[in-house]
C-alpha cells in the first residue's frame, strides 16, 4: 500500500516536470526576467545608499533603476503562467497598462543621464540640452499615445493575438497612417534616439565618416584603425589624473556605457524590424480579405513565437543591466562621489551570482507548485533591499 501511495506520488512530480517545449522557455524567459528584476533593484538600493542625494542625477538615477525594476515585475506576472481566463483579464489588462508607463519613462532616463554627463564635459550641450530633452519628451508622449488610442493593443489579450497571429481589431482600418502601423515605427525612433542621442552627434558622424575614408580611401594608416576612430570619436584628450568626480567617473566608464548604447539599439532595431515585417504583413493580409484566417478564441499561455522574441529581448536588457551594473559600482556612475571601487565590484559579482541561483529557484518553483509568484518576489525584492 505505501509502495502504491510513493509511486502515485512519483508519477505525479514527474507529470509537473516542463516536458513542453514552450514551457520549458517560458520557465527560461521567467528566470531572465527575474534576475533583472533583482539586479536593478540591488543596483537602485545602492545608488541611493552610497550616492550624493543632493545631486539631482543621482536621484534621477534611482528612479530610473527603479522604473526598470518595476518593469520587470510587472514582466515576470505577465509570464509567469498566469491563464488568461475571463476571470483574470481586469488584472491582466491593469498589468498590461502599468507596464507602458516603465517601458516609456525609463528611455527618457536613460537620456537625461547621457545628457547630464555629456554636459560635464563639453559645454556645448548645456545650451542644446533643453531642445533635445523637450523633443524626447514629445516623441515619448506621442508613443504613449498611440498606445491609448490603439484597440488592437489596448488588451493584453488583443496584443498577443496582434503580434502573433496579426489579428487586428475587428473595427479598425488598417494604413500607412494608423495607429497600428505608425505605434512601432515611432517607439523605435524614440528609443534610438534616446539610446545614442548623446552618443552620435552629427560632427562626431561626420568625424568617423571622415576617418575611415582616410584610412580606407587615402590609405592614410600612421597607426591602427581602432585608434583613429577612438580619437575621432571621442576628441577629447584629457590627463586623468587631472580630474575629478564625477567627469572622472563618466570618463572611465564611457567605453562600456557606450557597449550597452549600442546593445540597446541593437536590439531596438532587431524587434522594429520583426515590426516592420508584421506591418507589411498585415497590411497584405488586409488586401487580401477573401483569405479566411482563424484565430485562437481564447489563449491559455503565451504563444511560442512570442515566447522565443521575449528570451531575445529579455536576454538582450541582462547583457545591458550587467554592463550598467559594472559601471556603476566599478566606476562609480550616478554616485556622484569617490568609491572603493574594488569592494563594491566585489559586491556585485556576489549579487550577480545570487540572483542568478534565486531566478532559477523561483522560476522552477513557480513551474512546479504554481505557487504565487507576486508573493516569492516581494519577498525576493525585501531580501535584495536587505542586502544592498
């Protein structure tokens, strides 16, 4: 009788374990999510701790490592298995439409702090800093925007059907001006923007351009090409020694802050253009109306497609969240005074690891219990708070 009782019991856990491919990845894409979940957490609990909370950008900075935080919560709740049942759709949708407010705010930080930091080095961009900070701010404003006027996107339910099947609401006209087709195209430009604003000025384009025709062109090669358009691209020599916090700060960490610019639109440019293919696609489906397409009527988990261009995108933000990290605690960005820079890189090597294992653990309890998972990651955030 025990023997019964143990094998039922066995055959019942291995009836849990994540056979199902999509299950399985959605376990993987859980796991991302929380660690940067954690990673941005610890990194905005530090950065308020440590940092000079009279200086208004490392305030700034909190609140945009916070935003990102909240991002990824909310992310994690979306993912994290939950049926998307009738019972379920006012919570999903208020999720859903929480979740805008981090995915547009946090890229206008992003450009706030480049701003500030390219303003401590060349003056120049004190007087052309308004102009920028105001057309970012109305490139956001427009995105959020289309977001509220588009049906097709307004439900989380909608959304998916939208992405993954190009189902479009059934009272909409699709065109080269709707909403739908306009809503991506202008968030890409928005986050290019504001990802490589500061970056690549027109002079600075221009000073790369005109590097690598001398180099390739004039064959005019006195020393590598890596250093000519470091030197082109920067033009600021400068003795370290000679500076002070926080130019030295931003001028150390320039290089791998530059890296995660560019990861950031990278990715960007990779899921506009997966955007870009959906458009073409719907607005061909559309032409041709005599084609009967069937759609799911209700969706029980999030669909594979989707799942696999969330890992990418999600993967893509940890590689970034890594680099931002490095720079914060090595170099000491958004702090805004002197460091022990060894001990605090020590640190985050450590809550690196440990939000790695807690990811892993969550996401495999959470597949296996269908325990709460807002509950495990409130008390995973108090914990990592703690920590800090």
């Amino acid at each position: 009788m025990a023997s019964g009782c143990h094998s039922t019991k066995k055959n019942n856990m291995l009836s849990l374990l994540p056979l199902n491919p999509a299950l399985t990845l959605l376990t993987f894409l859980l796991a991302i999510s929380i660690f940067n979940l954690i990673a941005f957490l610890w990194l905005a609990c530090t950065v308020w701790l440590n940092g000079d909370r009279r200086s208004m950008i490392a305030r700034v900075g909190v609140v945009g490592l916070s935003l990102s935080a909240l991002f990824f919560f909310i992310h994690a709740l979306l993912i994290s298995g939950m049926p998307l049942r009738n019972s379920g759709l006012d919570l999903i949708d208020f999720l859903w439409h929480l979740i805008w407010f981090p995915a547009v705010g946090v890229p206008y930080i992003w450009f706030v702090i480049g701003l500030h930091y390219a303003a401590l080095i060349n003056a120049k961009w004190r007087s052309r800093r308004p102009f920028l900070l105001a057309c970012s701010a109305l490139l956001g404003c427009s995105v959020l925007a289309l977001l509220i006027a588009n049906q097709s996107t307004f439900t989380f339910r909608d959304t998916l059907l939208l992405l993954a099947y190009g189902a479009v609401h059934k009272d909409l006209h699709v065109d080269l001006f709707s909403p739908l087709i306009l809503l991506p195209i202008l968030f890409l430009c928005y986050v290019t923007f504001c990802a490589i604003g500061p970056w690549f000025t027109p002079v600075r384009i221009g000073r790369l351009i005109s590097t690598l025709w001398n180099f390739v062109i004039r064959h005019q090669r006195y020393r590598s090409l890596r250093r000519n358009l470091a030197d082109a691209f920067w033009n600021d020599p400068v003795d370290v020694d000679q500076l002070k916090e926080p130019i030295l700060s931003w001028h150390l960490a320039r290089p791998i802050l530059l890296l995660a610019a560019l990861l950031m639109v990278c990715l960007t440019i990779s899921l506009g253009g997966l955007g870009v293919w959906s458009m073409f696609s719907w607005l061909h489906l559309q032409a041709n109306s005599h084609r009967v397409v069937v759609f799911p009527v209700t969706l029980v988990t999030i669909p594979l497609n989707l799942i696999l261009l969330d890992i990418l995108a999600t993967g893509s933000v940890a590689l970034i969240v890594l680099l931002i990290g490095y720079s914060i605690v090595r170099h000491g960005i958004l702090i805004e005074r002197p460091l022990a820079r060894r001990g605090f890189f020590e640190q985050w090597r450590g809550i690196v690891i440990v939000a790695t294992t807690i990811a892993i653990f969550i996401a495999v309890l959470v597949l296996l219990t269908r325990s709460s998972l807002g509950a495990l990651l409130i008390i995973t955030s108090i914990a990592t708070g703690t920590y800090a």
